[in-house]
C-alpha cells in the first residue's frame, strides 16, 4: 500500500521571500516527515512525499497513492488548512485527519468560541476588534487582557506583550496586531490568571482521551504563565511538562469531560489537542481545539505527552492511521487496494 505524505516544510520558504518571520511557524521540519515515513515503512508501507501545493493532485495520480496522511498546514487565509483536504476529497482519496470544515472551523478563534458557547463549553470573555474604531467595546471586560490574531496557530501574534493590563498598552497591542496580520480581526479576551492544560483526543466515535499535560513555568508556579511565542520558542530552557498534571481527580475528569465534548461538537477525527486554561478557582475554559496538532519527535506538545503517558511514537502515528483506516472500513493495509483508492483512468 502506497502512504502519500502531505506537508509544508519550513526549508521550502525562502527567507527572502518571508514579509513576516512568523509565516513559517507552523510548518514542520524534515525530520518530522522523515520520521513519519520511518514509522510508516517499518510497519510495511511505501511512502510518497506529496508535499501540499497545486502539484499534489499530480502525483497522486502519477504515484498511485492509496491513502493520505495529512498534516499539510497550507498557506495563507483562514481557510489554509482546509485546502489539501478540499482537494482529496474532490479526488476521492482517503485521508488522515478532520475534513475541511472542521480544519476551517477551529482555526478561526472567534467561530470557534461561538461553538463552544452552543456546546455548554465556557471560554474567556472576548470582544473582536477589527479597527482600532472597535476598542472602546472592550472597556466591558474586566482587565488583564490578551489579545490574539483570530486565525493563527502556533502561538503566531500572541507574544509576552500580549497580556495588557490599561487600555495604552491595549491599544498599542491590538495596533500591533491590525498592522502585522492586516486581514484578519484580533481577538481579545479576558486573560485567566491560573494554569495551562491540554489534551490528546484520539479516535472517532468513541474517542478517547490519550492524556493530560499541564504546560508550566521551569522557575516555578506562576499564575501569569503562559504559551506565548517567545515561550515556545525557548521551550526546553522555559517550559516543563507534567502529565499526568498535579489537579484533582475531579477536574481532571472534568476536562476530560470538555475535551471529549469539544472534539464531537467541532466534528473532529482520529485526532485533535484540545487546549485549556483553568482558573485559580478551578473554573475550566477552553483556549483552543487544534484537529491538526503537531507531530514533531522532538518538540510537538502531543507527542510529549505520549511518551508521558507510556505511549511512543510509533504506536502514536499508527494509532492515528488505524483510527483513519476504521473510518473508511479498512482492516488493515492489504485491505484498501480492494474497498478503496482511485480509478487512476478516470482522473
């Protein structure tokens, strides 16, 4: 069975042509493909690296790929995660991952608070500005806020400035923002003094919560922690992961609760990061559900929490494929040639 592989790299970007240093923070390095198709070879595959431009129908077709695993981000626009699944389903080929609506959906923050809501899932106060004409609205929250683009990932825009605390340095932080991501509205929300959780979802109808991973400060507790860019950036000297995380039996199985809500109501597949913050009173709210999250060996939240929890990163990416393969009745990889794939004569 031939695995095409859909991705951006980061090396594919030349930093001549990148306006904005952040373009690439979402996208992967070699390595992460190199060892997906490790995993994928050693369990009997054959492994075509699609990439994810225009050229992907192409080699679908000229590679005879019978399957796709997609962790492609695309480039530009809200809808950017959704194009490659757009275009395998347009082909009828089976794929990894949530569908485009599902891709479009989370990425916008603002579509995705409103779902949530309609779920019973709190989320942080937030108002939306669009121009600077918008801030007065925000004098209804309750200070400190941050602010945040609508549709990034990777912490993209959302800094250590980020967290304000008076309306100048609100002010100088949404026109930060207007400025350096011109087409999208920014996000601002009342900041949650407390603690930062995430969780693995895995599956499709019965999901499963693979793990817990609270996302703290190496210095030590503080309540004003939390992921910004820089952060992430130096995670190995700022960050620390704990999971199963330090809370009550109790909020655990309550946010268990909400991430298992979160990844039925959004239409999530085989598998998805939900991401929390919880309040010094044990109020949970949602931050963010991620159905595309990272699967970098070395540094991607969900995969160190796998290992935490005893599952490594073999087990992690096949259980993501099975979890694909159930959805389209495959039994296993010998299977799929017979119920699926394409008529290549007809494309």
């Amino acid at each position: 069975m031939r695995i095409g592989i859909t991705f951006n790299l980061k090396d594919e970007i030349s930093p001549a042509s990148v306006l904005n240093s952040e373009y690439i923070e979402e996208f992967d390095k070699t390595e992460t493909i190199d060892a997906i198709c490790d995993v994928l070879q050693k369990n009997g595959y054959e492994t075509v690296r699609l990439g994810s431009g225009i050229e992907i129908a192409e080699k679908i077709k000229k590679e005879k790929v019978n399957f796709v695993f997609n962790i492609a981000e695309g480039y530009g626009g809200r809808n950017r995660e959704s194009y490659v699944p757009s275009v395998l389903e347009m082909l009828d080929v089976p794929y990894s991952g949530s569908d485009p609506l599902t891709l479009g959906l989370t990425l916008d923050k603002i579509e995705t608070k409103k779902v949530a809501f309609h779920a019973g899932i709190p989320t942080p106060r937030y108002k939306v500005v669009r121009s600077m004409e918008d801030l007065p609205a925000v004098s209804r929250l309750r200070y400190p806020l941050i602010t945040k683009p609508a549709w990034e990932g990777s912490s993209k825009g959302i800094y250590n400035s980020s967290r304000v605390c008076d309306q100048k340095a609100l002010a100088e932080s949404a026109r930060a923002l207007l400025e350096k991501y011109p087409n999208q509205p920014v996000l601002v929300e009342e900041y949650i003094k407390g603690r930062e959780v995430t969780a693995g979802v895995i599956g499709n109808n019965t999901p499963r919560v693979l793990g817990l991973m609270e996302i703290v400060n190496k210095s030590g507790p503080d309540e004003d922690f939390f992921y910004s860019l820089e952060v992430k950036k130096d995670w190995e000297r700022l960050v620390d992961y704990i999971s199963p995380p330090r809370i009550n039996r109790l909020l655990d199985k309550r946010i268990r609760h909400y991430a298992l809500t979160a990844f039925k109501e959004f239409g999530c597949r085989d598998i998805a990061r939900i991401d929390f913050r919880i309040s010094r009173n044990g109020q949970i709210f949602l931050l963010e559900v991620n159905p595309l999250p990272g699967l970098s060996p070395e540094y991607a939240d969900l995969v160190i929490m796998s290992r935490k929890v005893g599952v490594d990163y073999e087990d992690l990416i096949l259980s993501i494929l099975h979890s694909a393969f159930s959805r389209y009745g495959f039994v296993d990889r010998r299977e799929i040639n017979a119920k699926g794939g394409i008529n290549y004569e007809t494309i």
